[in-house]
C-alpha cells in the first residue's frame, strides 16, 4: 500500500510540474488573436491602481502622499496616526 502511495505521490508531482509548464508556455488555452497583451495589461492594472491610491489618499504625516514607484511597488501609504 505505501509503495503504492509513493508512486501515485510521485506522478501526481510530475503532472503539477507539467501544467506549470503548459501553463508558462501558454499552452493550457487556446490562443485568441483578440486579448489583450499581457503587457498592455499590466500598464492598465498599474494605472488603475495608482488612481485609487491616489483618490483614496490620507496624507496624515505630511508628504507628497501616496503613490506608484517606478517598479511598480505602492509606496507613501501610511496609517500610523490613525486607530
């Protein structure tokens, strides 16, 4: 029975490790001409994101507020003055 086990365990591993690839590869879908470029994307995500931080600002300790950085990360959001 645990032999058993073991080889069922071991194919289960090689199989997540196949779809990952599949999945990197893009081959888990089929290709559709009409989405949208992961890169167009992202921009839209970030621009987004940086609206609502900056529509939803409470800029309590008197910097420039909150914002996006050039890599992407939030930064400026600071809630220590409120409970």
């Amino acid at each position: 029975m645990e032999t058993h086990y073991q080889n069922a365990k071991a194919l289960i591993d090689k199989l997540s490790q196949s779809v990952l690839a599949k999945a990197f590869r893009g081959e888990l879908v089929p290709y559709d001409p009409n989405d949208v470029p992961a890169e167009k994307l992202w921009e839209r995500i970030m621009e987004e994101k940086a609206k609502m931080i900056m529509t939803d600002s409470r800029n309590l300790d008197g910097d420039s507020g909150p914002g996006i950085s050039g890599n992407g990360m939030i930064v400026g959001i600071c809630c220590s003055n409120q409970i």
